[in-house]
C-alpha cells in the first residue's frame, strides 16, 4: 500500500517535471527541425518537411560564418576571463582568509558591494573609450574578471578555511617564499574549488548577454548570444533558424552539465549558503 | 608595507609579533591584480556615475542640471512605472522562487523514485542563455498559435495574451523567470535540508509527528539560513534583470513592463546619457534601501577566518 503511494507521488512528479521542465526543450528540438512556412505558425507540432541538417547548415553560414566567429570570440572572452579570475581570486581568497589587516574591512565591503550593485553602464563605456578598451575582447575579459570576483573570492575564502595551517607552516619552515608557498601548496589543494568556479563561471560568461551588448557591439565582435538577432527583425522573424541557433548554444552547457553536474550544483549552493 | 617586514625565518608561534610574520608570508600584494581590475572597472565607474547621473551627458561633454534627472525619473509616467514594476518584479519571482523552491527541495530529497533524473531536470535551465528561453517561451506564449493557449483550450479555457497584455506581461515573464531560476533555489534549499541531522526526524516519528508536523517543526525553523539566502539571492537577481525582460517584451506593451535595467538600456540608446546613468543610480538606491537590510539576517552569520 505505502510503496503504491510512494510510486504513485513519484510518477506525478515526474509526469509534472516533464510537462513544465522539459516540453520547452522539445518544444526547441521540434522548431529547428522544422521547414520556414511551418515554423512561422509557432505551435506545438511535428515538422512535416523535416529539415534539421539544412538548418543546421543555413545557421552556420549566416551572414558570413557569424556563428563561428561568434564560437570563436565566446571561447577566447570564456577561457580569458575564467583563467585570470581563478588565479586573481584564489591569491585574494588566499591572503584574505589567512590573515587580518587593515585592509580586510574594506575588501569584504567591496566583496559585497560587487555581489549587489549593479554596474554602471553608460560611465563604464566612457571609461572603457578613454582606456582604449571599448569594443575590444581584452576588455571584455577584464570586465567579466571584475564583474565575477566577488563570487568567486567567496567561494575560495570558505574553502581556504578547512586548509590547516600547519601546511603552511610546514612549507615556510622548509624555506618556502610567498610565491611558492601559493603556487606549489596551496594552489594544488584548492582544485575541487577551482574545478567548481570554472564549471560555474565558464557557463556565466558564456551565457552572458547583458555585457556583451553594452561594451562589445559590432558584428566582429558577437559573442554566442547576441547571433539570437541574426533572425529577428523588426519585420520578419525565421523562427525556425532562431530556434535551430538556441539549440546550437545550448549544447555546450549541456555538455558542461553532463559532465560537470556535481561540481555545479554543489558550486552554486555552497557559494550561496557561505556567502 | 610587505617589503620592509622582518625576515620570515624568525618562525615563532607566540602572538608577538604577529602582524609582520603574517604579512611576510601572506604578502598584502596578492590582492592587488584583483583590487586593480576591480577598482578600474567598477569602482571607478560607480563613483564617476554618482557625478554624471546629475548632468546631461554626451560623453564628450556634460553638463551639470543638478537633481533634473532624478526629478525626472518621478515625474515621468513611464519611468516612475518601471520604478514599481521592478520592485513588483523582484517581489513576485523571489517569492515564488522561495515557496516552490521549498517545495521541490524537500520533494527532491525525500524517497522518491528517479530522484537524480528529476533534479537535473529541475535544474538544467538555470544553465541554459536566457535569451533563448526567453525566446521560446515568447513563442509559447502566443495569444492564438502558442502551445500554452493551445493546451488551455483542449480543456475548455480561453488563454489570455500572456505578453500581449499589458495588466499581465510583466507578470507572464515573471513566470518565466521562477521556470529558470527555481532549479538554483531548490539546489541551495536542497543543501540546508541534507544538512539537518537526521536524529531530529528519528526523534520526533518516535513520538508520533505526522509527516507534515515534521515539516512544520523541524524542516522549516532549520533550513531557515537557505530560505534566507534564496531571498536575496533572488530579490537582488530579480531587481537587476535584464536580458528576460528585453527577450521577451522589451518593456512592451506600451511601458507596460519596463523595470529599471531596460529602462537604461532604452535611455542609453536614446542618447540620454546622464537620464541612463541616473537610472543606474536609482537602482543602486532601491537595492541598497531594500536588499542591504534584508540582507543583514544571513551577515549575521560570520565566515570563519
């Protein structure tokens, strides 16, 4: 009786998550595989002419292979910006959890004040102009560095405090400077923290919109998200390339999620509880 | 202040002389590849905005008009309406993300069967580029063709214009925004809720409390530092969103469901620098007047240092 109930709830969960979590994915699938006159109805159907592959094909040579070099630029912003913010975070993280200065008071200040405030847009374009930064990826992947540190010096703070200090210890009584001591010990034993924060930032920066639109605009200079517009206009909208290009930037945080999924779901509520 | 400090072989344990034995193994400069970037690229703008949010601005030259723009934010309909739409905003989605977030957070960690696949489900879409699901549910979203309206009317019910209504479009992309991001509350209520010991549960089925007396009584009083966090996290989420909104209505219809950050993007295209930035300010304000208080419960939890 109380393993039918159980089965039973069960069933109805999963009959819910189904309906509302994934019809809007197959609801993607089913739009990318259809030909432009059905897509243009928007509904819920099976595609009569199925033509997922030249589809696929017309996406990618959008307005001149758009979509790659879109590829391309995301990969550098993604790889850029997530490499120097491990090692920038991690030193902070690092210095702030093993010792208390005067300084301390104000980096937790501005710790929190990068979770909260929201950025300034239109001073942070000027600024950006007079630095020669604007429209470039470098400064894109400063941005993203300064955008993301707060989180990610947070999660490396709490991790930092279950390292004992006695291994720190151990490594300076053996002659170890600061340098070593962060790159050769410390560093090596952070690597579950680090794992997480390059599962988590990657997929933040790479599903970033907001900034990209603000400080990197130019068809050179697309990232991944913003190929969305290629296919709506003001007039006429091919839905079923839109959907096709959702598909396509979806699949690398699918991949990511398969593989990666305890390291971002442990990353996200840990940073969350200890923050 | 790291360079002049004493020789790091002098290795005592005592508390004398601590400051200079810490600061020659834990070098301040260590901070500053961070501080700089951070300082150059959020700081410095932050500041400066509190300057230009005053002028009329064309980023070549500005003028100083004093608190015109801020006046101004008041006085227009449509912007005072974007005002109290993102607080509606933030309101609506924090709350909805607090209550069905609990909910999936203890289904998820109860005995329920394909447990693992059910919570990658739940949380996938928090990973997926919320323009894209923006755009889909737009589409599912239509008035006549839309799978939501389509599957209304099998059972009898005429849908209304989720988006196309300007009493309801904000609240539709509200919806939309609990969709993608209740996967992370459930996560982080699914963190508090493991972490409860079980002896508590043991204890309390020993004298005879209902599932429901259990929950009231010992899930909800301890997984309150997670209830917590998913308040501001997502109060602060939904006051600063974007990149859905723009997705979806881009404020449409009318003004109708504009909140602060697409009222920047629109001003910042317009050419109005200086009404932009001010509109930056003013959510500055809005999140320190309401989200540093609510904020204060979980700080007042301190991390081990």
């Amino acid at each position: 009786m109380n393993r039918i109930r159980k089965y039973a709830l069960s069933a109805l969960a999963v009959l819910f998550a189904l309906v509302v979590f994934v019809v809007p994915f197959i609801f993607i699938i089913l739009m990318a595989m259809k030909d432009k006159q059905q897509a243009s109805l928007i509904n819920f159907s099976w595609p009569t002419h199925f033509q997922f592959f030249a589809n696929l094909i017309e996406v990618v040579q959008a307005r001149d292979y758009m979509l790659l070099t879109a590829y391309v630029n995301s990969t550098i912003l993604t790889v850029g910006s997530v490499s120097l913010l491990v090692i920038f975070s991690a030193m902070v993280g690092f210095v702030l959890q093993r010792r208390v200065a005067w300084w301390t008071p104000w980096v937790d200040f501005f710790i929190l004040a990068g979770l909260m405030i929201p950025p300034a847009v239109v001073p942070t374009i000027w600024l950006l102009q007079s630095i020669h930064l604007f429209k470039t990826l470098h400064g894109m992947v400063l941005i993203e560095v300064a955008y993301n540190l707060s989180f990610a010096v947070i999660l490396y703070r709490n991790f930092i405090a279950t390292i004992p200090r006695e291994l720190d210890e151990a490594a300076i009584i053996d002659g170890a400077r600061p340098l070593s001591l962060f790159f050769r010990v410390i560093l090596p034993l952070l690597r579950p923290v680090t794992v997480t924060i390059i599962v988590v930032q990657s997929v933040a920066v790479f599903n970033d919109f907001v900034n990209p639109l603000y400080y990197l605009p130019g068809k050179e200079n697309a990232t991944v998200q913003l190929t969305l517009y290629n296919f709506q206009s003001q007039f006429v909208t091919q839905y079923n390339l839109l959907f096709m290009n959702i598909l396509l930037i979806t699949v690398p945080p699918l991949i990511i999620f398969l593989f990666f999924n305890r390291q971002i779901v442990a990353g996200m509520s840990a940073g969350a509880i200890k923050g | 202040m790291t360079a002049i400090t004493a020789q790091p072989t002098r290795t005592g344990n005592g508390s004398t002389g601590r400051r200079p034995r810490k600061g020659a193994h834990y070098p301040g400069w260590f901070i500053m590849p961070a501080a700089v970037v951070y300082a150059i690229l959020f700081l410095v703008p932050t500041f400066a905005s509190l300057y230009f949010s005053l002028t009329r601005w064309t980023l070549f030259s500005s003028e100083f008009i004093g608190l015109d723009n801020f006046y101004q934010f008041f006085r227009e309909p449509f912007l005072s309406q974007a005002l109290i739409n993102t607080v509606i905003f933030a309101a609506v989605t924090s709350g909805l993300k607090v209550i069905l977030g609990l909910l999936l957070g203890v289904l998820l960690t109860s005995r329920i069967a394909w447990r693992g696949m059910l919570r990658s489900i739940v949380f996938f879409p928090v990973l997926v580029s919320t323009v894209g699901v923006g755009i889909t549910f737009t589409a599912l979203m239509h008035p006549t063709h839309g799978a939501i309206n389509e599957a209304l009317a099998l059972v009898g019910i005429k849908g209304p214009g989720w988006l196309t209504n300007r009493y309801l479009a904000l609240y539709s992309v509200a919806l939309v925004d609990v969709w993608r991001g209740v996967g992370l509350a459930t996560v982080i209520y699914m963190a508090g809720i493991v972490s409860i010991p079980t002896d508590y549960y043991e204890a309390s089925r020993i004298d005879g409390a209902t599932r429901l007396q259990q929950f009231f009584h010992i899930t909800l009083p301890l997984v309150r530092p997670a209830m917590y966090t998913v308040i501001i996290l997502s109060f602060i989420g939904g006051l600063r969103l974007f990149d859905l909104i723009w997705a979806m209505t881009r404020g449409g219809p009318g003004f109708s469901s504009d909140v602060m950050a697409s009222v920047v993007y629109k001003q910042y295209q317009a050419g109005y620098y200086g009404l932009s930035t001010a509109g930056n300010v003013v959510l500055f304000i809005l999140i320190a007047l309401l989200a540093v208080p609510l904020s204060w419960f979980l700080n007042r939890r301190v991390t081990t240092r």
